[in-house]
C-alpha cells in the first residue's frame, strides 16, 4: 500500500460535523470518523470471509460429510469470484460510485452469509460462498477507493495508517474468535459472526458522502470478465478435483483444458477491447512484470502456508480451533512493529534487497514450520516460524507495493495496484486449491492422513516458491528510492490505497 506525502499535523483544527456537499473531507470530522470506521469494518468483513474459514474447515467437512474437494470449494469458491471480479467492480465503482457499491457488496454478503449458516449441503454451502464473493469483489475494491477519494489529500496517509493499524487488529483477532465459536457453539457461527459487523458498516456509511466530483464513463469490460471468471474458476476445478477423481478423468481434462484456453484468449481480447479490465501495455515493463509475478508466488505461499499451518495445528496436533486461530497471532504482532520502520529504511536503500530479504526470511519461517510435529509445544513447533514469518511481512511488504508502483508512470498508479491486487489474489486461490495434491489425498475422506504423511513437504513447496519470489525480486527488480514511504498494509490485507492524482474523481 502506498500514501501520498505526510501532511502537517493539524492538532487544532475544528471539527467539521457536515462537509460542503462534493467536497473531500478532513479526518479531523465527524465525517471522515464515520468514513474510517465503515473502512475498517468493511475491510473486516472482506478478510473475515477470506481466511477466517480455515479454521472451521474440519467441523463443515464433518457435518455436512463433505469430501475433500468439496471443503476446498468452500474455501477457493469465495476467493475465485473475488480475484476474477476485483477489476470489474473497481469500474463499477468508478461509474455508480464507491460509496453506492460498497453498500451494496456489504448487502449481498449479508444475505450470502445467512445463507451460508443455514446451508444444509456441502453444495448448498458453495452456492452461497460464490455469492458471498461477488459481494467481496465490490466491497473490496470500493472499500479503500472511497476512503481515499473521499479524504483531503493532507489527511490521506494518516488515514490509510489509521485504517491499516485498526484492520490489523480486526484480522489477528478474528481467526481466534471464529475458531472460540467453532468449539463452543457451530461452524455456522463463523458466519454469523460477520453480519453485526455489515449491519455496523451500512449504520455508519449513512454519515458518508456519496461522492466527489464527476464519475467516470461506464466502461465494464464483460467479454474480459466472463473469460477471467470462467478460466480461473475451471483451473480451480481441475486443481482442486483432481486428487480425488483423477487427473485423466473426463470433468477434470475438460475443465482444466477450458479455464487455459480461456485464460490465454483473454489477452488477445483484452488488446482489442477500447477500454480493457487489463491493460497489456502495463506489461512492457520488466520491473513491473517481475514483482507482479512475485507477488502472484509470495501471496499464494502465504495463503496456502496459512491454510495448512491451521489444519496442522487442528488435525496433528491437537489444537482446537481456537488455538489453532491464535497460532499465528505472534506473526501480525510482530508485522505490527517492524513494518512501519521499513519505509524509511526502504527509502534509503531501495526496494530491492529489504523485499528480497524479506521474502527469504518467510521462506525460512515455512521451512520451520514444516517441521511441526504432534508432542511438540508451541514455543518449539509454531512460535520460532511464525516469528520468522512476521519479520519476513514486515520487511518485504511495503518494499513490494512501493516497487511496483515505481515500475510504473505516475498515470497508471491506480491500475497498477489494482492488477498488483489482483495477481496476490489470483496466487491465493491457485495454491490453496492446489493443497489437496500437495497432501496427495486422492479420495482421502478427510485430510487428517494426508497431513500426517506429507504436510512437510506442501511447506516445503511453500518456502521453495518464496525462494523464487525471492531471486526474481533479486535479479529483475531495480533498487527504486521512492519519495514518499509506503504505508503497509497489514498482513494479508495486500491492497494498495492511492491517493488519486485527480482529486475531483469520486
């Protein structure tokens, strides 16, 4: 994540109860309190619905008597409609305004999560998440976008820190609480968990303007979007079927085969199209190719390392879910203080090395985890790994955003981040479908066996995938000096939050 230049500090500035209509507001105002407040929340609700789920994953499978890739559907279904969907609702944000597709994004989560608590089937429970993940495509990508075209410019990186600081304690604590509900009340308590915070976010959102200044032509680019959804979701269904029908089965050859060809028709279609979901042009850049590409490897490790670390500590090792939420509370903590210190060190130095460094050090934190084993305690099976993880996060984010964003003209920093966001997503949703061959379940009833014989080796593909991030960061990455240090986000809230170059946009 990146913010504009420090303002002064304005410790006596009044109040502002009702900013001008169309004007930015200041933080310092009851407005910009509501607007940071239903950020937060929305930004909760999106992570929430993300990862949260892992640690109720072997209570749904056991309930619902869901096979194994069934379980993973309920994880990957919601992530794939948001990777595939971020870029577009980004430009219905643009054209209806922030503020109007955040409310409703944050309705059809809602109504998506009480479906998903009452879901009597496994397949029931993966219609629902679907849903539930358009919603987090338009809450996602208007969350932060309205936080920042709604601030004055002076305000813009104080609030983003405000808000990343808040959301960081939101997501490390979350996990904790949904595994507490997963053992003393439901797995579909989980769900139930996000609708005071929607109802929270759409009570505030009334205190907050609509928008500012003119809206942008629409320009969805549906031809872009079918084939992003339709090839994603297909190599997720070959990837996540596959252990358990067979690699040669016919649903798995055809759908694997129809996600790549319509991944690699979107670029020829995205070249013809006037206004394009992914402008290709961003691509002439090795910089930006290289760190795009680490990101996809880094964020896709952290995500599928997470999800197994969590099954680990829940099936091996004896954890409850609870424990196994608060596992890695050590890691945010640690984020929490070494992140903010990095932007002037990555100001001095570059983005290169602290970035490449960074990465390194989570890869040395998976390679300790892998060796988690039953009998061990927690000061020796998770905390050194997840120490390890935290100062690897704090060291490469804000390096990641800033060098990417320096990869490209000063034009092009919305999309820019917009697609880096994308590529951490799409990372996510690849590799934890890719879990069940990792584990090699076959048609494994659960994946307690599965973890028990190779659980260290998916880490260890884990840390070997950082590793590359790692030399490609290395070797393709300039060592960019940016001028004004990035405000990181916090961990696996990879967003970058811009201040818009044109103030009047919405």
């Amino acid at each position: 994540m990146t913010a504009g230049p420090r303002g002064p500090a304005e410790p006596t500035e009044p109040a502002d109860p009702a900013p001008p209509a169309g004007s930015l507001v200041p933080l310092r105002s009851r407005t910009g309190a509501a607007l940071i407040t239903a950020t937060v929340l929305a930004s909760t609700v999106g992570f929430l619905d993300a990862y949260m789920i892992n640690v109720a994953v072997p209570a749904i499978g056991s309930d619902l008597r869901a096979s194994v890739s069934e379980v993973q559907w309920v994880i990957t279904g919601y992530l794939v409609t948001v990777a595939a969907l971020l870029l577009v609702a980004g430009a219905l944000a643009d054209h209806f305004g922030r503020r109007r597709i955040l409310v409703t994004g944050l309705v059809v989560m809602l109504v998506a999560s009480l479906c998903c608590a009452v879901a009597p089937t496994a397949p029931a429970l993966i219609a629902a998440r679907l849903v539930q993940g358009v919603g987090g495509a338009m809450v996602v990508s208007s969350s932060l976008a309205l936080l920042n075209g709604t601030l004055r410019a002076a305000d813009r990186t104080r609030g983003i820190g405000i808000w990343a600081g808040i959301s960081t304690l939101g997501t490390t604590l979350g996990p904790y609480g949904g595994g507490w509900l997963v053992d003393h009340a439901s797995w579909r308590w989980v769900f139930l968990l996000n609708l005071p915070l929607i109802a929270a976010a759409l009570w505030v959102l009334r205190g907050v303007p609509a928008g500012v200044g003119t809206r942008r032509p629409l320009s969805v680019d549906a031809g872009g979007a079918l084939l992003a959804v339709v090839g994603l979701g297909g190599v997720v269904y070959a990837l996540t079927a596959g252990p358990e029908a067979g690699w040669t089965s016919g649903p798995v050859v055809v759908s694997g085969l129809l996600g790549l060809a319509c991944l690699a028709t979107l670029v020829p279609v995205e070249r013809r199209q006037r206004v394009p979901m992914l402008r290709l042009s961003l691509f002439r850049s090795r910089a930006f190719d290289a760190i795009n590409v680490a990101t996809l490897l880094f964020y896709g490790s952290l995500s599928a390392a997470g999800y197994l670390v969590v099954l680990q500590c829940q099936l091996q090792l004896g954890y409850s879910a609870a424990g196994a939420g608060a596992a890695l509370i050590p890691e945010s903590a640690v984020f929490l203080v070494v992140s903010p210190l990095v932007g002037g060190l990555a100001g001095r130095v570059g983005t290169r090395w602290p970035m490449a460094a960074g990465i390194l050090v989570v890869a040395a934190g998976f390679a300790w985890l892998s060796a988690a084993e039953p009998g061990q305690p927690y000061v020796q099976a998770i905390l050194p790994g997840a120490l390890l993880w935290g100062l690897g996060l704090g060291l490469a984010v804000a390096p990641l955003t800033a060098g990417v964003l320096a990869a490209v003209d000063d034009s092009d920093l919305g999309e820019a981040s917009a697609i880096n966001d994308a590529a951490s997503r799409v990372g996510g949703v690849v590799l934890v479908a890719l879990v069940p061959a990792l584990l090699a379940a076959g048609d494994a009833p659960d994946l307690t066996q599965p973890l028990a014989a190779h659980y260290r080796s998916a880490m260890l593909v884990m840390a070997g995938l950082s590793v590359l991030a790692a030399v490609l960061t290395a070797v393709f990455v300039p060592s960019h000096r940016p001028a004004a240090q990035p405000a990181p986000p916090g961990p696996r809230l990879h967003a970058c939050a811009l201040p818009d170059p044109d103030p009047a946009r919405p």
